[in-house]
C-alpha cells in the first residue's frame, strides 16, 4: 500500500509521519485490496471550535473508496480515534463487498421457487 501523508498549517515530524505510517500501514491486515492512502493532517485554529487537530483519510480499494475524519485536541489522540474507525469501516466494507453472504439467499429461492429460477 503506498501511504501519501500531507500536513496543512503543520510541520510533519519524523516521529509523526512515522507514527502515521505505523498506524495506516497497519490496516493491511484487515484488507489486502488496499491501494492506497491518503492522508491530511491539519492543524486548525479558528476561533469558534478552539485549536483542533484533524485528520482526514480517504483508502483507495477496488469499488468505492472509504474515507473519514477525526478531530481532537491532540493530533497523536485523532490518529489512534481514526485507525479505530478505519478498522470499523473496512470491515462494513468487507460484508458489503463479500458475494457469500447472498448464498443463504439464493439457497432458499432456489427451495422455494425450483431449480430453473
């Protein structure tokens, strides 16, 4: 997976890109078909919300691409909140995508309506 990692209003340390690096890079073994990811660290200081840390991912697979966001005070807090969410969306992914959950289906139409249908 090749991982694209982008800081706005940010200084992107080593120990930060790697901690990123670490965290999203990990998510290949909930999905093989990851293709890539891109990722925005941004660092928001508007006057409504405070100071806020957010993180944007979008994940290319085959099929529709999974993309979320996260928000918190501390930019290494957002990381860990997104990669739990991550990991929450690609196995929604992962059921929606998967063929073998309509054979129970197709198993009971077929009982039902005879094999020509």
């Amino acid at each position: 997976m090749q991982i694209n990692i982008r800081g706005v209003h940010l200084e992107l340390t080593p120990s930060l890109k790697n901690y990123v690096q670490e965290k999203i890079g990990g998510l290949d073994k909930y999905l093989d078909g990851i293709i890539r990811a891109d990722i925005d660290l941004i660092y928001d200081k508007s006057e409504k919300e405070g100071r806020q840390n957010i993180i944007k991912v979008t994940l290319v697979v085959p099929g529709n691409d999974i993309r979320t966001e996260e928000k918190s005070d501390e930019m290494y807090a957002s990381i860990d909140l997104i990669e739990v969410k991550l990991q929450r969306l690609i196995k929604k992914y992962k059921t929606k995508r998967n063929p073998s959950r309509f054979k129970k289906q197709k198993e009971i139409l077929r009982r039902l309506f005879g094999r020509g249908e």
